[in-house]
C-alpha cells in the first residue's frame, strides 16, 4: 500500500504590489515551484497595488494551472485590487474567494525580497506548499 496524493496546493503569500516591475520574476518563480501541484492559491490580502502587467502574471499563471488539470484561486483581494477586478469582470476567469477552503496544515518557505540573498519572488511574497495523502 502507497501513500496517494489526493490533491496538492502551492500558496503564495505576501504578495505587496505585482506590478510591470516584479510580474515577470513572480510569474516564473511559481511556475517552477509548481512541481505537480494541481491547484494555486494567492493570497492578495497584502496587495496594495496592481497594474495591467501584475494582472496578465495572474492571467499566465491561471493558464499555466490548467494546462496541469489544475486551478488558481485568488484569495481575500484588497478593496482595491477587488476594484480591478471588478473593472475588467475577472470572476469571470478566476476563482476569487474571501476565505482559503483548504485548512491543511503547511510548512511555509519564506521568500526575501531583491536587496537579500535569498531569492524573490516578490518584495514580502512566501510560498507554502503542502499535500494531503
């Protein structure tokens, strides 16, 4: 008997601003860390701002998770990044949700921004990653 994966998550948090600045290296970086996840979730809680760039990194990675049979869900967006959405109607091709459905525990890797030596994926941005077996 093997241990199966019914469903793994990739969670990126602290995301400040995505901007034509960082959407590029944010974009990448969570693609590479996907590593067979099947769904994507992304925290805005902290978003401040975003600019059109920001929201075709989000259009990107969205199309990046269903070409793996998976989903990216944006989690409790800021009144104002929800603003944007709202403008451009994109709960017509994201899931936006208030409240993160899944309540697995996780081991969180944190991410510094681009003046340390740890690698960015946005200036405050974390990753987690976890699955349930």
């Amino acid at each position: 008997m093997g241990a199966k994966i019914a469903e793994e998550f990739l969670r990126v948090g602290g995301v400040e601003e995505l901007t034509a600045a960082n959407q590029e290296l944010f974009r990448k970086q969570i693609c590479t860390a996907l590593n067979g996840h099947t769904t994507i979730e992304i925290d805005l809680s902290r978003t401040t701002f975003m600019d059109c760039a920001g929201l075709g990194a989000l259009i990107a990675l969205r199309n990046c998770a269903l070409g793996r049979k998976g989903v990216l869900r944006l989690v409790n967006p800021t009144p104002l990044v929800r603003q944007l959405f709202d403008v451009v109607r994109a709960e017509r091709i994201f899931e936006i949700v208030e409240t993160p459905p899944s309540r697995h525990p996780l081991a969180l890797v944190p991410f510094g921004n681009s003046q340390t030596a740890a690698t960015a994926i946005c200036p405050g941005a974390a990753l987690e990653s976890t699955a349930s077996y």
